[in-house]
C-alpha cells in the first residue's frame, strides 16, 4: 500500500478532509468500537452519493468497509463512485447478494456494464462487513473484495475525478453503512 493521503473520522459528523452530501439521509454510530457513517435511502433508479473527496483525482488506492444493514435482499447494493465528473464515472458496488459489479455513467445516465453482477464466494451476506478496495492506475481497474483479487481491467473512458460513496436501491428502502475509509498513493 502506498502512504496514506485522506481518511476519514467517522466520529466526527464534519468528515474533515471530505464533502458530506445527503446530509438529511445520513448518520454517524458505533458500531462496537467502529465509528460509522450510516446512510438510509427510499427506492430510486438513481445511485445516491453519500462522500465525496473535495478534488478529483488521477490515480489512487481508496478501500472502505460496506456494511448492507437494511432493505431487500434482491435490490440493495452500495460501494464507490470513482473518478467521477459531468462526463460520467466509473460506479464498483457489492450487494447482499454476495455479487459485485463494475459499471460507468456517461454523463449522469448509466453508460454500461464492464462487469456484469457476478457471484463472489467472499462476499459475507446482509449485517456483515465487506471490504471493497479498488486500485486505479492509468486505465487499470483492479477491484479486491475482503482481500481477494477479483477483477482487473483496463478502460480508458475517465481518467480523473471526484471518489464518492454510493447507495443503491432499485425496490426497496436500503440502509448501508460505511468505515475505514483510505485514500492512498499508487506505488
């Protein structure tokens, strides 16, 4: 891993060094001795953005834990928004479903899928934790579920931007929770 450029204090509502966005929609717990930020969302076709860094970014290693702790099974996923601008984004979520999937916005609408939702043995079920890593360099995407190398890719749509954390429900009310957010240097 590289040094460390941004965490984030989830003990403090302000997240100092990051943007706070749905505020009404977000809340700062324990969980145990883990300080977390919990966000809760009704239904929507849109991917809700939760944080975001205060600049964009070329290339990065940002890891944060997931947490799906409410909502259907079958609709509700959350994870990472990266590189994000008003051209589109690249969009990394884990659902309770124990699946993943890598996809892109062109602009504000959805572009396409890199990786389509695809089962991951790793993945823990809804109330546990999961950690997402993804590593961007250039025009690789490699994406590491609780530890596991589970795709690596190369895209060249987007090559800068903000990193956001996302929630997604397409039926059912979600609430997930985040932790242990980094933002390190590529090596």
């Amino acid at each position: 891993m590289g040094d460390l450029m941004l965490g984030a204090d989830f003990r403090d509502p302000q997240v100092p060094g990051w943007v706070v966005i749905n505020q009404d929609k977000v809340e700062f717990k324990k969980n145990g001795k883990t300080p977390e930020l919990q966000a809760s969302f009704k239904a929507s076709k849109k991917i809700n953005p939760v944080l975001r860094t205060p600049g964009p970014f070329e290339d990065f290693d940002v890891s944060v834990t997931v947490r799906l702790i409410k909502g259907s099974h079958e609709h509700i996923a959350a994870g990472l928004e990266l590189r994000y601008s008003e051209l589109g984004d690249y969009v990394i979520r884990i659902s309770a479903q124990q699946t993943y999937q890598v996809g892109w916005h062109d602009g504000f609408d959805w572009g396409g899928t890199l990786v389509k939702w695809t089962t991951q043995p790793v993945l823990r079920d809804l109330g546990e934790p999961n950690r997402l890593r993804v590593i961007m360099r250039e025009n690789r995407i490699r994406v590491y579920l609780n530890g596991v190398l589970s795709t690596s890719l190369r895209d060249d749509r987007y090559t800068t931007g903000l990193i956001r954390l996302v929630v997604s429900s397409t039926n059912s009310p979600v609430r997930a929770a985040f932790s242990d957010l980094q933002l390190r240097e590529t090596k």
